[in-house]
C-alpha cells in the first residue's frame, strides 16, 4: 500500500499537503515520511507495532502520520488534547507502542513530538512490503456517553473505500481538497488517503472557523470539501461573496441535514452532495454523483443520501421485527470491532442502527435510527450511556437524556433528573467528566420521570417538561 511512494515517483513536484505558511510537494513528503520512518523504526515502532498519533491538521503531524505508515505500523488516531487518564487508558487498552504527538514521550510510551522531524541526511526506510491485511488503522467511533468502539480497518478495506468514492466522485490528481474536518473520525482521515491514491492536493485547517471555510471557497482552486451539517450551517452564514466555479463537491455527512439547508446552501452556490457512511466502512457507502444530485428538489425527498457505492449491497433487513432497519455488506466493511462484540454475521452482513428505504431504483433515503442515539453536530452521544453516567455519579437518582432539535448542532443535549443537586451543579460537573457535545444544554430536576403505562420514560411528556 504505497501510495505515497507511487504518488512521489508519478507525480515529482505536485503539491501534496499545504496550509498557510508551507506547502510539501508528493516528493518532498514522501522522502520526509521516509527519513521520519527511519526513525520510528529506530524506537521499535515498525512493522506490526500500534502507534498512537494525536490527530493534527498540520504539516509535522502529518509527516508523522505517513511515517508511520510507510513504516508498517498501525495508526491509532486520538483527539488532541484528549485528557492524560483517557489517553493513558486509550494506550493501555490497545497495546500502544509509541506516541506520536505535539509532546512527545509521555505517560511512560516512548514518544516523539511532531515538530522533532529528522534532518535531511539522516538515513531512511524503504516503504513496509504491501499487504492488503495488514490492519492500517485502528478507529475509535464517534464519541458516545461510554467507551468508543475500536473499529480495526485493513488496508483493503481503505482501498476498497477509496476506490468506490473516487469512481463515483469521479476523483483526478487535479482536485483540490479543503480538509477542516477533524481527523480523529474517518471523514477526516479518509480525505488524506484519497489524496495519496490519486495525486490530488491537500489544503489543511487545522481548526474549523467558518469565516476562513467560506472564504477560501470564494478563491479559485479548491475543489472538493467534506462538511457536516453544523458547519455547512454556519458557512452559509459567513459566505459574502459568491463561490468559485472551480468547486464542484460539498460532500455533507456526519448527521442528517436539514432540507431548508442543503437547498439554501444550493442555491447560494454551494454544490451539496448528501452522503451516508460510518467507521466501520472505512467512510462512505452511499453517496450520488454531482451530476445526479443536481437534479435533486431536497425539499420533496428529505433525508435522501443516494445511491449505494459500486460494489455495495444495502438491503433492510428486519432485524428483531424493524424492517426498514438497514444492513449492509461490502469490501470495504471491517469484520468485527477489537476488543468487543458485534461485526457482521457468517455472511457478510452489518446492521448499521440506522433506518431506511431503498427505492425501485435502489436511492436510499434515512428516516431514523433505531438506536436512541443523539447527533449533535456531527457526533454520536449515546442517551443510555450517559444516563448511566449521571447515576453512577452520584449525582441522579433517575435521568433521562433525549435529543432535542437544535437550528445550530441539529440536535442539542438534554436531561430530564431526579435529584437534590442543582443545574449549576449538573452542569460543572459535566464540563468536568463529558466531552463538549455530550453535555446537557438543557437541564430539568423534577420529583419523579414521567412514564407510560409499560413502565418506560415519556418522550412526550418529557419534552414537554424541557419546553417549560
């Protein structure tokens, strides 16, 4: 799998990655990354080893990431700033032989910071031998009130991925990609990959502000830009100007968008392209052409995501009596998470939690989950998981957390809690121990949970208590 390396013989001084101060060609990249393998390979941290990388969009960071890569280790990608016990426990639970980060050795790993990138003359390291089973990185999935999901995924099932979005996007070495996703999930990291295997160019934020995003659009040069819903939202807030004509994809993933949205970033411009995917499918499994959504009145077909990838089957299966929940089987599919249950059956077969219909002419549209997760901005919370959270606190003696609609995030957090503790209190707390989108926006303390006759939580009744 040495795309780089390819890219680096094929492609000479073709930019690769750039950002506001530097730009790296194919060629320059690939020596760094080879030099910056040596180097790993040096500290243990070569073929069949697992390497923590802190997910940064910056040139060092992502020198290090394709040194680990072309040295054969398994990437694990982290959140940066992810807090020290989580991170110790991260490295603990997979087995981590190194650090790769900001800071570099720490928590007894041995380490190496990013900006500690070895001078020009240092000795290098051929490309690790390709093999297609060689797992390539190791995903968390998207945050969720208990332990992310590690989703193991080889390096076919990248390819496999790759490929089927770049056939459909119909992806060249010309293209321009804008990357202001985080690359800690797969939607991020997925972008770099397609680079390296066609030769296209790489435009790096390192933090989402939606003022730059819009701004770069009205330059000519960029092409394609991955956003999820939340961020599509406040672009078309900031766009003053009109787009460039060179950008020909917005590809929008990560959570249902609204229709009001896609049709008015439309019209502002903006080429939308709905898409739906998951980790566990290395990204994408369903997205239309251009070409085809253009024809697409949003506001008639909510929740359309289009077509299946080649070489995708999607069928809605009947899981436990839901028959429109959707189940997928594909190459580009893992086989089963690394340290727990749950992965695709004797036959292929994933059930991917979300509901579905597939037209006569095989157009899928999602209309739910069955899964009571909430997606707010882009990132799954888990209402259970979190519910348990507040009770093994201390801090509730019953909880109930539903997603509310939100004009900003497309859903916001909220709790409806038996307990003595105050809002303000609930609401240190979770700065303290919840990541920022798993926090409650919304706090109710009330004697007792509305319920129904069967004994289980009144959404109804719940919401109309939060409405108050």
């Amino acid at each position: 799998m040495d795309w780089l390396a390819r890219q680096a013989r094929a492609s000479d001084d073709r930019p690769a990655l750039s950002d506001a101060r530097a730009t790296l060609s194919y060629r320059d990249l690939a020596a760094a990354a080879a030099r910056a393998a040596g180097r790993l390979e040096a500290l243990g941290m070569g073929q069949g080893t697992i390497v923590l990388w802190e997910a940064r969009s910056t040139l060092p960071a992502l020198i290090w990431l394709h040194a680990a890569i072309w040295a054969g280790a398994t990437v694990a990608p982290f959140r940066p700033g992810l807090d020290p016990v989580a991170l110790r426990a991260l490295a603990e639970r997979i087995a981590a032989r190194g650090l790769l980060s900001a800071e570099g050795e720490r928590l007894g790993l041995t380490g190496v910071a990013f900006a500690d990138l070895p001078r020009e003359n240092a000795p290098d390291l051929p490309p690790a031998p390709t093999d297609p089973e060689r797992i390539a990185t190791l995903m968390q999935t998207s945050g969720s009130g208990g332990p992310a999901k590690l989703v193991p995924l080889r390096w076919r099932h990248h390819a496999a991925s790759v490929q089927a979005i770049t056939d459909r996007l119909g992806l060249t070495a010309d293209d321009r990609w804008l990357l202001c996703l985080p690359l800690h999930h797969i939607g991020g990291l997925a972008i770099l990959l397609r680079a390296a295997l066609t030769g296209a160019s790489v435009t790096l934020h390192e933090r989402f502000d939606a003022g730059r995003v819009a701004a770069e659009l009205g330059h000519r040069g960029i092409t394609h830009v991955s956003l999820v819903p939340t961020q599509l939202r406040r672009v078309v807030a900031a766009l003053d100007r009109p787009v460039a004509d060179s950008l020909r994809c917005v590809l929008i993933g990560g959570a249902p968008a609204e229709p009001a949205l896609l049709t008015r970033a439309r019209a502002m411009g903006l080429p939308v392209v709905p898409t739906w995917g998951m980790t566990e499918a290395g990204s994408q499994l369903v997205t239309p052409s251009p070409t085809e959504v253009s024809a697409i009145d949003f506001s008639t077909r909510p929740g359309l995501v289009g077509r299946p990838l080649d070489g995708v089957e999607l069928r809605a299966a009947g899981v436990e009596g839901r028959e429109d929940e959707l189940e997928a089987r594909a190459a580009q599919l893992f086989e089963g998470y690394a340290d727990g249950p749950g992965g695709p059956d004797d036959r292929g077969w994933f059930a991917t939690g979300d509901r579905g219909v597939i037209d006569a002419d095989g157009w899928v549209r999602i209309i739910g989950r069955t899964r009571d997760l909430i997606i707010s901005g882009g990132e799954n919370v888990d209402p259970l998981a979190l519910e348990r959270a507040l009770r093994e606190a201390g801090l509730v003696d019953e909880a109930s957390v539903l997603g509310l609609p939100d004009a900003e995030w497309g859903e916001r957090v909220a709790a409806v809690v038996v307990s003595c503790r105050s809002a303000e209190a609930l609401t240190r707390w979770a700065r303290a121990h919840l990541e920022p989108h798993e926090r409650p926006r919304d706090w109710k303390i009330v004697d007792r949970l509305p319920r129904t006759d069967s004994g289980k939580p009144d959404r109804g009744a719940l919401i109309r208590l939060l409405e108050r």
